[in-house]
C-alpha cells in the first residue's frame, strides 16, 4: 500500500513539474512583434496587387502611440472593408513596422526607411486583423501607409544614408503618387 502511495505521490509532482501552463498572473497581455520575415512572404509588386492582397483599406487619423509598435487610429472614411466589422469613427489599433528586415527570395529589403505615422496626421492604410491579438497589421510592411498629406518624396521616408533607389521605394512613390491622380 505504501507503494502505490508513493509512486502516486512521485507521479503527482512529475506531471506538475512538466506543465508547461503559467498560472494567471504570470500571464502577460502585452502584444509581442514578430520579426517582419514572419509577417511577410511577399510584398506587392503593384498598387492593384496592394488593393488585392488587404481586405482592409481606410483613411485614418493616428491617435496616440499604444507602445513601440502599436499605433492607436481613428477611421475617417473606409474604402474597402471585406470583414465589414469597422464604422467611420472607430477607434482600431494598429501595429506598425518593427524596423527588421524582409525577406524576399533570400535577399534583405532594408526597413530602417520605415517612418512610423505620426499623432495628429492622415494616413491610408491597408491593413488586415492581427491573427494574434485584438489589432490590425499592415498588409505589406511599409507599402500599406500613405500619408494623405501632398509631401516631397523625400519627405516620405526616412533614407538613413542609403544611396539609390529599391523598386519597392520607387513603388512606394507611385502608389502615393496615384492617390492624387483619383
């Protein structure tokens, strides 16, 4: 009888040692960004592929910043909204680009030309929900916000001393450019 005791005892503090559930309060809430080569396969080649590929586009007024990455917005007018969940004036975070690099086809498109949105200015977004909180994301990284603003190209993006110009920037530029020919 000892036996059993002791080996129900043993096999108790065995499966207890081996769970890998946190108890509730070590639980965090805080979202966690995922490094941009986990977000992205593939970024557009063109504004239709752009259109295409988010099943959400809106003009919005950025709000405040949430933390490093999230972005607090307000909907001013929706363009296009297939999960039809959004109304204009919502309130919806929004999760910027974390800075690291894309990978495509092997090769690093550099992000530190990323220029986060800032409070009080006018973006359009193309946007999709985060699979991994109450958010949403950027369809393809920094080819999915667009101030509404008329700025100088240079303006646009921060060039951090690169030389020369990706055909993603020079995408960037016309998709922007396109928004004031509508």
């Amino acid at each position: 009888m000892k036996k059993w005791l002791a080996i129900g005892i043993a096999l108790s503090f065995i499966l207890n040692g081996c769970s890998t559930e946190k108890p509730e309060s070590s639980k965090s809430n805080h979202l966690e960004a995922l490094p941009a080569s986990q977000k992205y396969d593939t970024l557009a080649t063109s504004q239709a592929s752009l259109e295409k590929d988010s099943p959400i586009i809106v003009t919005v007024i950025k709000q405040k910043q949430e933390n490093e990455t999230l972005s607090a917005v307000s909907i001013k007018k929706i363009h296009k909204d297939t999960t039809q969940k959004l109304n204009i004036n919502d309130q919806i975070a929004v999760l910027e680009s974390d800075g690291t690099d894309v990978q495509l086809n092997g090769k690093p498109i550099p992000q530190d030309y990323y220029k986060k949105m800032e409070v009080e200015n006018s973006y359009r977004l193309y946007i999709r929900p985060s699979t991994s909180g109450n958010n949403y994301v950027l369809t393809n990284d920094f080819l999915s916000k667009y101030p509404t603003a008329k700025v100088a190209h240079e303006e646009l993006l921060n060039q951090n001393g690169q030389s020369g110009k990706s055909s993603y920037e020079k995408l960037y530029y016309t998709i922007y450019d396109n928004m004031y020919k509508k």
